[in-house]
C-alpha cells in the first residue's frame, strides 16, 4: 500500500465568528484563487481544545506543541522560546517575564527598548527581587526570562491567553509565593529608573511583569514525525529542534523545500498571527492572496514519487478548523469537485 503523507498548512487565528456579518462579508472576499485551493476536499472538522478563558489564545502554541511532539500534555512554552531565541540550556525551570502596562485594569503588552541603557535599568530593578525569590534574570533577544532551582510548582495563564485581560489567579503549591512576586515586582518598577528612563524615551512606564509558561527544557523522544517545518517562529524552533529535527529542516524559505527524507511537512504562516483583521482587512486578504501563491509553489515541488494529502488549518484563541484533501498531488490544481467548506472551515459554529 502506497503510504499518504500530510503536507500542512496553518494559518493562526485565522478562524473567525460565524455570527459576525463583517466577517462573514470578509470571508466571501478571500481570493478565488485559495477557494479553488479548497475545492474537493472533505467536511471540515472543528474541535475546541480549552473550555477555560484562562487558556483562551493559547490553542495555536498548544496545536503546534502536539502536532510537532505527538504530546497531549499543556505547553510549558518558556524553555522552548528561550531555546528558539538561541538561548543556551538550564537543567532548572525557565520563566518568561512579560512587561505590561495597565489600561481599565486589563494587561497591557509594553514594547522594550532594549537597548543598553534599559538592561542595566532593567537589571538594577528586577535583579535583587527575584534573587529573594531564588531566580536569576536572563535576556535572550527581545525578552525577559528568569530560572528558578527549585522549581515552583504554579499553574498561571501564559501570556498569550492573559493579555487585554484583568489578572488571572495563580493556582498550585506555590501560588502564594507567585503572588508575592507579582506584587513585588508591580512596587519595584513602580517610580524606578527604569521607568523614568522608558518615560525620556517616549516608551509607556511598565506597571508590572507577567509571570508564566515556566518549564524545563527535555529532550522529547520519540523524536517528532515531521520531516520538516517552515516558520519564523522563535517557540516552533524550540520545540523543533527539541523533537529531534535538524536545524537545516527547520527554516524561513518560502519558495521551496530542504533536502529532507520524505514524511510529511509543516508550514506556518506567521503573518496571519501579526494581521489585525479588524484594522487591516486589506493586509489580511492580501495574506491570503500571498499563501495561495506560496502553497502553489510548495506543492508543486513535492516529489512526485510521494503522495500527500493536504491539511489546511485554521485556529483562535480556543479552536482548531481543518481541511483535509486527500487527492493525489500531482492533480491538485486540476481536479475540482462542486463541495467548497471554505465557510465552515474558517466560520464553524461550534
């Protein structure tokens, strides 16, 4: 029996609500060239991975988490970010610290600087509180980690999930001494020179740092099925490279495959992740336009000894649409069938 590989295509929080006439009207407006894409294929199918707002944001880390691992565990993301970023490796628990600043009590992302004078800034002020707490400030390209020996024992929402919301509760063993923390560090960045230097810069003063995602970096064996992953992602890198796929198979080319054994093959388009739908619903149709164009070229490099089925998934905060077509590649552009699920895919009910 020929063996069927999947060759997928995600496009995160790309999913959008089927009672929304907007989106429905911006729907209909994808370009005819991806709907064509998606004629012939099966019912799309929509599951709902999280049912607690506290995870509400997190499905497509959690997604790409189970699919390049084969786990069903939660994402502790913050080693594999750090690893992804080119961070060297700690045998104790990495935290990720996310500045924010307040706005109607709901967590607000602040950009860093990061320039020379904020890290020492940044440093004098967090440095003292999370040595009292047994942690040790680290800097790995754009953000703020911390490890921790011993490690906690806390369930907190990651940050993906918590911001432009009001503070979650912690949860777990350790839930007190997190909070502690959380306050801690509120009153230490609170009139610091940190701020005051964020504030001559033009930058939004820092309320706080967002605690989260901590974990500890392993090696995840058995080794991840994919052949290949495409994607910008610093957190897909980490966890890639984890599961045993070579650096040389995991890149940012958009217009051709690595030189890898056959198996199947995941690319990300990270773009859809940065597209404010609401504001820039031309830069997120054109999107669309430009991954028809990409997913053309992709396919039409794939051997022609191999036989893919194509999976195009689609997610939010808390869900996970696919696609799935099962055509022999060769014949993707030609074979056409009346069955079009581009609606329910990218507009399901449930």
């Amino acid at each position: 029996m020929e063996r069927m590989y999947s060759c997928i295509f995600l496009f995160p929080n790309a999913l959008i609500s089927a009672s929304n006439s907007k989106d429905r009207e911006l729907v209909a407006r994808i370009p005819q060239s991806f709907q064509e894409l998606c004629l012939g294929t099966d019912e799309p199918s929509c599951v709902r991975l999280f049912n607690s707002d506290e995870l509400d944001g997190f499905a497509t880390n959690q997604w790409l988490w189970m699919t390049i691992t084969a786990r069903t565990t939660l994402l502790e993301s913050a080693p594999y970010l750090w690893k992804g970023l080119g961070g060297y490796r700690f045998n104790q628990q990495v935290w990720r610290l996310t500045p924010y600043h307040l706005f109607e009590e709901k967590l607000i992302e602040s950009e860093l600087i990061l320039d020379e004078d904020e890290e020492c800034f940044l440093m004098d002020s967090l440095n003292p509180i999370l040595r009292k707490h047994r942690m040790q400030l680290q800097l790995c390209g754009n953000q703020i980690f911390a490890t921790r020996k011993p490690a906690w024992d806390v369930l907190i929402a990651p940050w993906e999930s918590q911001k432009n919301k009001p503070a979650f509760s912690p949860e777990g063993t350790d839930a007190k001494e997190w909070m502690d923390l959380f306050c801690e560090l509120r009153l230490a960045v609170e009139n610091s020179d940190w701020n005051q230097y964020r504030k001559q810069k033009g930058f939004h003063p820092i309320d706080g740092l967002w605690i989260c995602s901590g974990g500890v970096e392993e090696q995840i064996l058995p080794m991840t099925q994919l052949r290949t992953i495409q994607s910008d992602s610093p957190l897909v890198r980490g966890i890639a490279d984890a599961s045993g796929l070579q650096t040389d198979f995991i890149t940012t080319e958009q217009d051709a495959w690595p030189d890898c054994a056959p198996g199947s093959r995941l690319v990300v388009f990270d773009e859809f992740s940065r597209i404010d739908r609401f504001s820039q619903p031309d830069l997120w149709l054109k999107a669309w336009e430009l991954a028809t164009q990409r997913i053309t070229r992709l396919v039409e490099k794939l051997e022609s000894t191999e036989t893919y089925q194509l999976k195009f998934v689609a997610t939010d905060g808390l869900r996970i649409s696919t696609l799935t077509r099962k055509q022999k590649i060769s014949k993707l552009l030609f074979w056409k069938n009346k069955n079009n699920y581009i609606n329910p895919w990218l507009l399901p009910e449930n």
